[in-house]
C-alpha cells in the first residue's frame, strides 16, 4: 500500500453467468490513499483510479 496506514478489505463481484467471485479486487481503506489491486480474466492490476460505477 501506498499510505502504510491503512488496512486492505476485499470486494467481491458476480461473473457473466451471475456467479458470484470472492475477491477480485482489494482496496486500502483510507480513501485519501486510493490504493487497489484487481484480477481481470486472470490478469492482476493495481494502482488505477477508482471511480463510481454507473451500471
């Protein structure tokens, strides 16, 4: 994490069929921080900005 202050909690999600998928992203829990980690279709990124979902 960037802030080293804060603690990562883990999100989940549903996949295209509504299944639902544990942990596929983690995000610091200090909103100044902003840090993430995500795994898309086995890919893992970290670091982009996050934003509201409007879906």
């Amino acid at each position: 994490m960037k802030c080293e202050t804060g603690i990562l909690l883990p999100l989940s999600d549903y996949g295209r069929d509504g299944a639902p998928i544990q942990y596929k992203a983690w995000v610091c829990a200090n909103p100044d921080c902003g840090f993430n980690i995500r795994i898309d279709n086995g890919e893992v990124t970290f670091g982009r900005a996050i934003g509201q979902s409007y879906k």
